[in-house]
C-alpha cells in the first residue's frame, strides 16, 4: 500500500486495505452502496478508515 494516511484513503485502497485485513466483502461497489446510506467521506472524496469502521459498526449494532 502507498504512504497513505488512515484518515484520508482513497476509495480503491481502503477497499484493498479491508480486503487484506479479511473482508470477504469488501469492494468498490458495496462501498458506495455505504456512502448512499451514509457512511463518512471527507471534503476531498477521500475516506477515514477509523470513521469508516465506526460507522460499519454502528449501522451494525443499530441493527441489534
């Protein structure tokens, strides 16, 4: 993975960056499919990953 800070990941390498820590589905597309429902995107279309996992937790425990 390039010098990329975690709190400012394109959208290409946080999804290698999921899929390399075990994401089975991970990808471009469920990505986006996140960020309609919500999910946080920086100013730049960049994204946190700590954000990004916060909030997959979130809708996961809003589930509940």
């Amino acid at each position: 993975m390039p010098n990329n800070k975690p709190e400012s990941l394109p959208k290409e390498t946080l999804v290698e960056a999921l899929r390399r820590a075990g994401s089975r589905t991970a990808s471009i597309e469920r990505l986006a499919a996140d960020i309609e429902a919500g999910a946080p995107v920086n100013e730049d279309g960049t994204m946190s990953v700590f954000a990004y996992t916060a909030w997959v937790l979130k809708e996961m425990s809003d589930d509940d």
